[in-house]
C-alpha cells in the first residue's frame, strides 16, 4: 500500500528525528527543574540557555532576547497584551485583517478595557499596502501587529517598510513569525521590528512550546504570573525536552534554509505546472511569488462549494491537505475572514484548498498528489465555467 501523502505542513510539521534524538535525554535521565541549584538543575538550565541561543541565532538576535513561552499563541498574547500591561490604561492597536486569531482574539480582550482596534485591509493580494498604514496611525497607538506571512495563503509583507513606518513615530511593532520562522531569513539587527512571535511545531520541532523575541530595552507586564522564570515575564517551570527540541529545530532550520527554500520552490513550481494538466481550472491564491517557499493556496473555479468534500476525497485517496488554516476545523464550510478580507465573495472564500510541501517532501509525492487530485476533481460536480481564471491569477 502506498504511504500517505503529508501536505499539510502549515498545520503542523513532523518532528525530525534529530530534533526528537536531542530531545531524547531529556524525556529520561536528565529531568532537572533548572531552577535548581543541583547539578541535576544545572544540567537543565545549560540545556535551556544552549536552545535560547539557538532561537535567538535564527534571528540573528541575542539569547537575553528570546522569551520561551508555551506556544504560538501565547508568544502572541504576550505581546500585544504584554505591550497594554506594561503602560496600563488604554489606546490604539492596530494589527492587519488577516492576522492568526491569537492575534485577532487578543485585540477583542482589549477591546473591552477600551482599547482601540483598527484592522488594517489588505489588497487582492493579500498584502497590507504601507500607505493604508500611515493613515491610521496615531500618537496614541501603542502598537501595531503584521505577520510575516500569512498562514492560509502564504503572503509575504513588506515588514521592513512597515516597522520603519511605525518605529517612525516612536510605537512598537510586532509580528507573528510563526509561519515564516525557518522558512525566510529573519535578521533583527536589520529589521526594526520589536517583538517576533515564533512556534517550534512549523519548524519540524515539538508541540507546546514557542518564544517572544523581546528587542532590548522593550517593556512587557507578564500574563502569566507565579515564579518569576522567563525574565518574569513567562512564569512556570520550563518545558525542557520541548525547550530543547526547538532549539535543535532553530538551528536546522537555519543551516538548511537557503538549500530548502530552494528545494521547495522548485517542488511548488513542479506541482503548479502539473496543475494545468491534472486541473486546469485551478487558480493560485495570493501573490505569485512574494509567498513562503512551500506554500500553495489553491482555488478550483466552478467547484469552489464543493472544497471540503474534495479535501475529503483527497484525505480518503491518502493525501493530507487543509481548507484553511487548522484552527478552520472548527468553522468548516464558513468563508474564510482571510480570503473575504482579500476580495473574495461568499462562495469563493469558501472554496480554498491550501496545500503545503516540507522537509520530507519528495518530487515522486508531488507527481503522485496530482495524479490524485486529477482523479478527485473529475470525481466532483462538474466544472460549470472557468472562463477569466488563470494559474496565476
Ligand atoms: N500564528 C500563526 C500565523 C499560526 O499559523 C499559528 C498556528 O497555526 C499560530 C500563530 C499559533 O501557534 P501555536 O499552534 O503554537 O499556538
């Protein structure tokens, strides 16, 4: 029997086994809590502060800089949160349309201590235009939040123009790495950027554990509060095995970025290319190019209400894809606030499949995803007209 095809790797990422080998001690032996003063916890908090500067490496950044917390979503919290905590009172928030929800929630917390939230549109694209930026800052707004990419359809900002914009007028600036981590280099002796959200389960690490870049100097109120680790900024007992395996995933992911993303893109290209045969009314969604290497959303004119009984089809055919991001699982068959946010109408924003290579990916996988994907779409309703779309769209 064939294997399983995994195509879902914005979802999450398989662990590497080497990431799991340097896990590995610390799962037995060396279980130290390393706030200990023993040796058990020295062996511990030597262990933490090697992953620190590791993560901290992947961003070029220093490991006093680098908050462990206990996911994506948390690192996201903190910051926006943590940026509130810190001066009290209220303000002005701005943050993009199409934001993670752990961004998106955050800012409905806030909304209810009196802050003010102001989304910021995006074009067709799926990419926030600077000028619409500088229109809706003001000298109350205590921070502004864009991800790097975006986790359904792939786009890329333009972060440096953005955060050079914001730091313009003296407001911090966050952005949630969590999809383009590892994938696209991220340099913070280059990029004015303040905080940078990041999660070890998109980088072929572990579940459970992600870090805040804290840019020297930035001032956070802690969100969780007990024992004072983290800088005190993330109290509880570190998650040393997760700690570690993001810490190894960093440092892969950093030696093998510019070989993989190369690799990807090669793969993304075979699998567009293949497309116009195996279903020719597919549609690209997104920019073209200014998109994560790995990374493809998919539209199929004409068929666009029928995407979950395809991603079923697929998942039955032995081919893992998504329809959106994985938190949609609990909004399945509703549009989607991204591509609606993006233009789409009702009908289109439901019909996307998102399709996304990794480390493991292999040229025969993706010839085998066609020929699957040829067979699933002749399976559905036929394609009534697709007349005006084009791949690359
Ligand atoms: N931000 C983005 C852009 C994401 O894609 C995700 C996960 O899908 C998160 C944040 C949340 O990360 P975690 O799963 O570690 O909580």
């Amino acid at each position: 029997m064939a294997s399983r095809i995994y195509f879902d790797h914005s979802a999450t990422t398989p662990l590497d086994p080497r990431v799991r080998a340097a896990m590995d001690p610390f799962l037995g032996t060396t279980f130290g809590n390393p706030s200990s003063l023993h040796r058990e916890g020295r062996e511990a908090r030597e262990a933490v502060e090697q992953a620190r500067a590791q993560v901290a490496a992947l961003l070029s950044a220093e490991p006093a800089e680098i908050i462990f917390t206990g996911s994506g979503t948390e690192a996201d919290n903190l910051a926006l949160l943590g940026a509130f905590r810190a001066e009290g009172g209220s303000g002005h928030i701005v943050v993009s349309a199409i934001e993670h929800p752990a961004v998106l929630e955050s800012c409905r917390f806030l909304q209810q201590f009196g802050v003010e939230v102001t989304l910021l549109p995006v074009n067709r694209e799926g990419i926030v235009e600077p000028e619409n930026l500088l229109r809706v800052l003001r000298p109350q707004t205590r921070i502004v939040s864009v991800m790097a990419a975006n986790n359904v359809v792939g786009t890329l900002q333009p972060l440096t123009e953005l955060a050079r914009i914001t730091k313009r007028q003296g407001t911090l600036f966050h952005t949630d790495a969590v999809q383009a981590a590892g994938k696209i280099p991220l340099d913070m002796k280059r990029l004015p950027v303040d905080l940078v959200s990041l999660s070890a389960h998109k980088l072929h690490g572990p579940k459970g554990v992600g870090a805040l870049y804290v840019r020297q100097g930035v001032r956070l109120g802690p969100i969780v509060f007990g024992g004072g680790q983290e800088r005190g900024l993330r109290s509880a007992t570190e998650n040393v095995a997760g700690i570690v395996g993001f810490g190894t995933a960093a440092a892969l992911a950093q030696g093998e970025m510019a070989a993989e993303a190369s690799r990807l893109v090669g793969l993304r290209d075979r699998l567009l290319s293949g497309l116009r045969q195996a279903a020719p009314h597919a549609y690209l969604i997104g920019h073209p190019f200014k998109r994560l290497p790995g990374h493809l959303c998919l539209g199929f004119a004409g068929q666009e209400g029928e995407a979950i009984k395809l991603l079923l089809a697929l998942d039955q055919a032995g081919v893992a894809v998504s329809s959106g991001s994985a938190c949609s699982a609990h909004h399945a068959g509703e549009p989607s606030y991204i591509l609606t946010a993006m233009g789409f109408d009702p009908i289109r924003a439901r019909g996307s499949l998102r399709v996304t290579l990794g480390r493991f990916t292999t040229e025969g996988e993706v010839d085998r995803f066609l020929e699957i994907l040829a067979r699933a779409v002749s399976s559905l309703r036929p394609v009534a007209s697709y007349a005006g779309f084009a791949l690359s769209a």
